[in-house]
C-alpha cells in the first residue's frame, strides 16, 4: 500500500471539521482517514497555534518594556 499525501489545505479543512465536531473519529470515517492522522493532525495545528501566540505574546511584552522609562 502506498502513502497518500495530503495537501496543507486538506489538512486544514479536516483540523477545522474535527474541531468544530468535537469528534475526530467521525471525521476521519468521512475522509477515509485514520483517526490517529487526525488526531495527529490537530495536535500540531494546536500547538503551532499556541507557539505562535506565545512568540507574539512575548514580543510585545519585549517592545512594551523598551518603551517603559524610555521616555525619562
């Protein structure tokens, strides 16, 4: 058996729906996917979207202090 690939959208359309559901397994039976992909799948979105915010989250607190007593 070969390995499928799936493009980002794809994947993007199947995080969505499985978020949205709340049941991965579900939306795996739908794609004809397994429910460990998909799982697999949503853990990384969600971590990538939690490094993101964190990075953005720390460099505005890095430009806020700049500016605290800069101005003295």
């Amino acid at each position: 058996m070969q390995r499928r690939k799936h493009s980002a959208e794809f994947k993007q359309q199947v995080v969505q729906e499985a978020i949205e559901t709340g049941n991965k397994a579900l939306v795996a039976r739908c794609h004809e996917l397994s429910p460990n992909l998909v799982s697999k799948w949503v853990k990384a979105f969600q971590e990538k979207r939690q490094s993101r915010s964190f990075r953005h989250s720390r460099y505005c607190f890095s430009l806020r202090d700049q500016t605290v007593g800069g101005g003295e």
